[in-house]
C-alpha cells in the first residue's frame, strides 16, 4: 500500500464513524501528536537543564578560583627554577651544604632514610636558605635546632633531621 492509499483508507473510516467517535479519535490523535513531541523534546530538555546546572557550578568554582589567586601567589615559591639532583641522598644534602658555605660538622643516616646533620656557619640566614633548598629537593626537614656557638656570638650551630618528603 501506497501513502494515499492508506491516507484514503483512514479518511473512510473516519468517515464511517459516529459524530461522537470521530471527537474522540480526533482529541487521541491530538494527545498522540503532543505525547510524540513531549518524548522528542524531552531528552534535549533533560541536557539543557543538566548543561544550565553545570554552569552555575563552574560559575561558583570560577568565582572561587579568583577569591582564591591571591592566596594562592603568596604560596608560590622558586623552586620550579631548580632541578632536582640525582644522586644518593648523601651525595645531594652535601652539595646543598657546600653551595651554601656551610661547614658540615656530622652527616649520619638514620633509621627508615632519615639523616642528621650537625653544621657549622657564620650567618644563620645560609642555614634558613639551606632548609628551603632542600625542600626544593624533595627533602622534609623534620626537625631544625639553630642556636650562637658556645665560643662565639657570631657563629651558629645547626642541627637538621631531614627525609624524603611522603
């Protein structure tokens, strides 16, 4: 059957129906048109309204994000400048404390990678630089004694307990 053909054989028997059939088949085809369209719309409606929700939420992290930049500049540090050594761990603690000017009075490994250093230096600020460097490395200070050597007022003493940072 051709498209007209069955257009005509619908329009008969429409035809053939009561006046009161033909408003009742008439507002079913109505109501079938509608529901036809609601369920074609629908899954677009459903992803403009999820779309609209993920908006507002990026809008308040993007909101957030800009409160946030200027505590987030004050954390910024220099160390993506610096690479990190290669080498035994021994071997990095060392050329930091040479680089430094420092005179390394004891190096001695701990339990579970944990070293301990005894320094020596004129100017507690290299000592300061020292920590920051080392955690430019990798390295956690876990514990920092700085305290006036016993003979003099102008020379400092240092103790460090450093270890991977986890």
């Amino acid at each position: 059957m051709s498209g007209a053909n069955i257009l005509a054989g619908i329009s008969t028997w429409f035809a053939q129906r009561e006046p009161r059939e033909r408003v009742i088949v008439g507002a079913g085809a109505v109501i079938v048109v509608i529901a036809a369209i609601y369920m074609a719309l629908l899954p677009s409606l459903s992803k403009a309204t999820e779309l609209e929700q993920r908006y507002a939420t990026l809008q308040s992290d993007l909101q957030w994000l800009s409160e946030q930049g200027q505590t987030v500049s004050r954390l910024a540090n220099n160390c993506v400048s610096e690479r990190i050594q290669k080498g035994a761990t021994k071997d990095v603690i060392t050329r930091l404390v040479r680089r430094n000017q420092l005179q390394m009075k004891t190096l001695a490994e701990q339990s579970q990678g944990r070293y301990l250093l005894n320094l020596d230096s004129t100017s507690a600020n290299r000592i300061l630089q020292l920590t920051h460097q080392l955690a430019c490395q990798g390295l956690s200070v876990n514990a920092l004694n700085i305290s006036p050597a016993k003979a003099s007022e102008t020379n400092y003493t240092a103790r460090l307990e450093v270890q991977y940072a986890k």
